[in-house]
C-alpha cells in the first residue's frame, strides 16, 4: 500500500511547516487528492490514524478533499468533468484535450499551534 508512505511523508512535511512557524502541535492536515492521482483516500485515512502517534499531529484530524477530473478541450475550448479518463468532448466530439486537474496530491492547509 503506497498510501502508507505517502502518508508518512504528508506527516513529516507537516511537521517540518509547523515546526518552521513555531508550532508543536498540529489540529488539521487537509490534503486535496486528484480522481486520476493513484491514491485511494480511505487507504490514507487508515495511514493516517496508524502513522500520526507520536507526531505533532497526533491528537489532529485528517480531513481530504476530493477533487474530480477535468479536461479542456482544445478546439471548442469547452472545459468539462471526466468520467472516464478517455473521454472525447462531450460538445464538439474531439479527443484533443488536455487535463487541467485531477492528478493533485497536495497539502492544502495545516492548522497548528
């Protein structure tokens, strides 16, 4: 499960930005993740509430927010949700289109003190 390192690198960057403001204790890691990013949320949430003892955010909470896939069309410029990551413009029928998100793994915001 690369979920679990992933979490544990979401956790030591945490700490590292709390730690650079002063903070030793962390409330809230929120993290967007992309539809089309490869990561399973539920599977992080699970690292989560196993990799957080004995860190900052031990007593935190997780909170994720999902983002969907979207695409733009290249010839009618139309932007739309994907269903199906091979999905051709639903206005003009095109496959000429670039993927403008969906793919995010960020940390979003990290509430500390």
């Amino acid at each position: 499960m690369h979920e679990a390192s992933l979490m544990q690198s979401v956790l030591e960057e945490a700490g590292r930005q709390a730690g650079a403001h002063g903070c030793s204790v962390i409330h809230l890691i929120r993290l967007r993740v992309g539809a089309l990013s490869g990561v399973v949320p539920e599977a992080l949430e699970f690292a989560f509430e196993a990799l957080k003892t004995g860190t900052p955010a031990a007593a935190g909470r997780l909170e994720i927010e999902r983002v969907p896939a979207r695409a733009r069309c290249r010839v009618c410029a139309r932007e739309f949700e994907l269903e199906d990551p091979a999905q051709p413009c639903p206005t003009c029928g095109t496959w000429d289109t670039v993927l403008v998100q969906g793919r995010e793994l960020e940390l979003a915001r990290l509430i500390a003190e």
